[in-house]
C-alpha cells in the first residue's frame, strides 16, 4: 500500500531521493546538466510530498512558489523498481490539492523533451503546453506545461 506525506526540503527521504533524481537527469541531459542543475536546488522548500511503500521512500515532487497565485512543480522522481503504477500522478495530484489548499490557481512546470514518461503524466493529468517561461525561455530541451487549478 503507498501512502502519501506532506513534509519539506529538509525530510532525509526526499534529500536521498533527490541524489538519485540528480543523477538520473546528469545521464539524460549530458553536457546541459549544469543548466538545469543551477535551477533545481532544494534548499528551503516548504511543500514536499513523499511516497512511502511498506514503510519505504519510493516517490517524491515539491511545489514552490514561481509568482503570486502560481506554484511550480519541482523535483518529481519516482524510483525506478516503483514506476509504472501510478504513483507519481497520486504524488502530483497532491501537490495540486495543496497548491489549492494554499490558495494558488495554477500550477507550471518545466521538463526535458528526453523525460518521455513525465510528458506524458503531464499531459494525462490535464497539463497544457505552454511557451518556455523564465529561464527557460529559448532552451531548445525545455517543454513547459501549466494547469489551472
């Protein structure tokens, strides 16, 4: 059974989780890693989600405020003997539901053209695309989504 927890940045399962997120992204974005890397620091997020099965970290996302009223989906993982049974659409669905809860009417998100599997939750979970925003605007790896809430 998967459990879903509310905690931040500084929970040692999300931290270990992310490493194996961050090591995952170095493979897929090759030389463009330390770009993306600079904007994919965890430090001080308030809003982590953690999957747990049998008492074992498995899954992670985070939400962080990008401008008033907009939450940004940062930092989902889900690791890779846990994929495949819907876990990282539960873990999005409740960040949705807290960005909500916080008040915010959207949420945006950044992902690579590589990271086939996480265009296609996106867009199940009622994800458009967007134009590239902020830093990512111009960056030819970069697809951008947005829903409202």
């Amino acid at each position: 059974m998967t459990t879903l927890t509310r905690t931040n940045s500084d929970d040692q399962n999300f931290v270990e989780l992310v490493h194996h997120l961050d090591a995952d992204l170095a493979e897929k974005n090759g030389d463009q890693n330390p770009f993306y890397a600079q904007f994919n620091k965890i430090a001080k997020i308030k809003h982590v989600v953690i999957a747990h099965e049998n008492g074992k970290a498995i899954a992670c996302g985070a939400i962080k405020e990008y401008e008033q009223g907009i939450m940004e989906v940062k930092r989902m993982y889900t690791a890779p003997e846990s994929r495949g049974k819907g876990i990282a659409g539960q873990i999005l669905a409740e960040l949705e539901s807290w960005a909500a809860e916080l008040g915010y009417q959207k949420c945006i998100l950044e992902t690579g053209l590589k990271q086939v599997a996480a265009i296609r939750l996106y867009e199940k979970s009622g994800y458009s695309r967007i134009p590239n925003y902020g830093q990512y605007a111009g960056i030819e790896n970069s697809v951008c989504f947005e829903k409202r809430l």
